[in-house]
C-alpha cells in the first residue's frame, strides 16, 4: 500500500543536460507508443558543453566517428558531432547496440525547420517515426505515490501529464528503466525492482480523493 504521495508541475532539463539551444525530438513506432522500444533525440547548439561517453568513440556514422552504448537495464546512448559542430545525443531504450548504429545513421541534420532538429530517412529504420518535438522548454506535472518494500527499496508510481516530449523523455530519465504504460492521456510509470515493477503496473489505480490528501500529508521516508 503507498505510504506517501506528491505532486509538482515545472520544467525539466532532460537527462540533466542543460543548454540554452537545443533540440528535442521523440522516435517511436506509431501503433505501440510509449508500451514499444523508443528513442529521445537532443541536438545541442551554441555553448554546448560536451557529453562524452562511457564507450569508445569508434563508430562512423555516416562519415562522423561517433560512440554506441548500451547497459545492463536496456538503456543504450549514442553521442556525435556534426560538421558543424552541434552534437547529437540519442538516448533509447529497448533496442539493442547494432539498432542503435542503424537509427544514427538514418537521421540527418535539418538546416532550415523552426525546430531544426534532425530527420529519418525515408524509409526509416524499425518502423520508427518523429511522434513529438520540440526547441523550447519541456514541461509537465506529475503525481506520485510510493511505498517502501520489505527489502527496504523504494517503490514509485508516477503519472505524467503533458506534452509528448515530457511525457517520453522523463518516462527514460531514471535507471532502472521505469516500467511504463499509456493510460488515457498519462503516461503511467513505475519504478523501483524491475520484477516488481512489471507486476504492479497493471494494478495502477486512481486513488481516492480522501486517501490523496492524506498520502500528500504523510512523510516520505527518502529525499
């Protein structure tokens, strides 16, 4: 049973990237959303600081050397840098290494869009498609609720409102991988040991007025 709840709505920096011009865009197959592997996409511009990775840089991608990672979670990352000098950031989950090479080399640089990200190709690679983008701020609200477990771990139940962008970028920025699900126009995530958090989404429930109020009340016992 959750023990505590809250709440908040704001902007938020991406994977804890700041910069004052960049991209976003959001890759995913159409029909299965946020439930199939997707792919969050940052372009960074003017007074970037750099990424880096924790792979070798040993990967050409379409003429640019560039470096592919994928962890123990299904997270996977690839990082380069155009001609002119912007870098690219694809952060994923679900596809494995060999995907990752085959996305990055079916995007390429837009020069004159108002969101001037980058573009698939056009038989884009894995049923992908740009389902969200954005140059501006990434904002949203979010309620959760969380219980401790026997064990002692955390576990957490969010739901997301907001635009596209919000909704797939902070259903990624954690690890472990949140387990997620499309509920009406939320995205509903949980996170916490990845057994368990695959057996409670599909008992996420909204909780009643009352019990909100005291859940909002209740101390949580982590910062």
């Amino acid at each position: 049973m959750p023990t505590w709840a809250q709440a908040g709505s704001g902007t938020v920096k991406l994977f804890s990237l700041p910069n004052p011009k960049r991209t976003v865009q959001v890759l995913a197959e159409p029909a299965r959303g946020i439930a199939g592997p997707y792919a969050i996409v940052e372009r960074f511009y003017a007074n970037a600081t750099r990424i880096g990775a924790p792979a070798p840089a040993d990967v050409n991608i379409n003429g640019r050397i560039g470096s592919v990672y994928v962890g123990t979670y299904g997270q996977g990352n690839v990082v380069w840098t155009l001609a002119d000098r912007s870098e690219v950031y694809v952060r994923t989950r679900g596809f494995t290494k060999a995907q990752l090479v085959v996305i990055a080399r079916a995007l390429r640089p837009r020069t004159t869009p108002s969101i001037s990200g980058l573009d698939l190709t056009r038989r884009a690679p894995l049923g992908l498609a740009i389902v969200g983008a954005t140059a501006g701020p990434v904002h949203g609200t979010l309620q959760s609720s969380g219980c401790t477990l026997a064990n002692g771990a955390e576990l957490r139940v969010s739901a997301l409102h907001g635009d596209t962008v919000f909704q797939y970028g902070v259903a990624m920025d954690s690890l472990p991988l949140p387990v997620v699900a499309k509920r009406g126009g939320a995205v509903v995530m949980v996170v916490g040991p990845p057994a368990i958090a695959r057996a409670a989404i599909g008992s996420v429930h909204n909780a009643g007025a009352q019990q909100w109020a005291t859940l909002l009340h209740a101390k949580r016992p982590f910062p």
